[in-house]
C-alpha cells in the first residue's frame, strides 16, 4: 500500500482535534442561521478563554472574532504577541489545540475554530498560496511532479487549494510531522 493519498477531510481541516468524526445519523441538519449562530457562540467561548489567558500572562492583546466559512475564526492583534506564535507557529498550534479544548469542554462539540495571533496565519496563507502556485506553473511547464517540503495539515490545505485553482492536482505524501504536498501533472486522457 502506497502512503501517497490524496487530500483527506481531515487534513483539509487542521491538525490533532480535527480528525473526521462521523456525524451523527439522528442529529438533524442545521439551518444556516443554526449554523452561524453556533459558530458564534464558539468565537465567544473562544475569546473568553483567550481572554482568561491574556490576563494570566499579564499580556495586552485585543480579540476579534468572525465567521469565516464553516468555522469560526478569532484573532488576537496588539501589544507584543510574537512570543505566542512561536518560531514556526508552533505555540500559536497549541494555543489552538487548548482554545479548541475549551469550545468542547463548555459544548460538548469538536470545533474547527481557527487562531490566529498578529496576523501570523493571514501571512503564512499568503506565502503558501505563492508556493503552490508556483510549484503548480513548474509542473505544468515541465510536466515533471514537484516535491515540497513537509508541512503542517493547515499548511498542505492551503497548497492544495492554491493547486487546484491552478487546475494542476496534488497528493500528500509521508507520515506526520514528515507529510509533505506532491504537485502532480494533470493525467493524459488514455488513448
């Protein structure tokens, strides 16, 4: 069996707590005015508890929240934040994963909440759209597949996206935390 697969739900949708849990058959589907009032609910839990952590560490920090997509997403901007990014973002994912912890522990549900702290994420997304974009116009320049180096969940999404707007199709390849994104030609029809 070949560990090259491709893109799965649970890699579209960030790491650890994200994993695809089967929805439950009995649970009734969710009006969009359910939906955005649940992920609102899951900013403001979130932001309460980043609140709760900011004055612990004595840090100055302004929260914003927004629904974006199928997610919620929450922002901590000002002061002096880089320390809480870490060096490759590493911090910023664990303050996630707790973040996430906390909108179970209050809800009962997983949540796909999104974190991002002085725009860290916003510019990694724009640095790796650049990326697969790019690995997407070599391969369809040499038709020769385009290997990168490995990244986090969060990380290979974004590459995938940026390759299929391309119109080029990718794979992940390799176990984590080695997973990295393969940018494949497009197949030729079979003749």
């Amino acid at each position: 069996m070949s560990d090259t697969t491709a893109v799965t739900e649970a890699e579209a949708s960030e790491p650890a707590l994200d994993d695809a849990a089967p929805e439950k058959a009995d649970k009734p589907a969710e009006t969009q005015a359910e939906r955005i009032a649940r992920l609102e609910r899951e900013g403001d839990i979130a932001a309460d508890y980043l609140e709760g952590l900011l004055d612990i560490a004595d840090l100055d920090g302004d929260i914003d929240m927004d629904v974006e997509g199928d997610r919620a997403s929450v922002s901590i901007v000002g002061g002096k934040l880089s320390h809480l990014v870490g060096g490759e973002g590493e911090v910023l994912d664990a303050l996630q994963e707790l973040t996430r912890l906390a909108v179970l522990r209050e809800t009962g549900e997983r949540s796909r909440l999104m974190l991002d702290i002085d725009g860290h994420r916003a510019t990694r997304r724009s640095e790796l759209t650049r990326i697969g974009s790019e690995a997407a116009r070599q391969v369809a320049e040499t038709g020769t597949p385009v290997k990168l180096t490995a990244m986090s969940p969060f990380e290979r999404k974004v590459v995938h996206d940026a390759v299929a707007a391309a119109g080029l199709r990718s794979e992940s390849e390799g176990e984590e935390p080695n997973r990295c994104v393969v940018v494949l030609p497009l197949m030729s029809p079979s003749v």
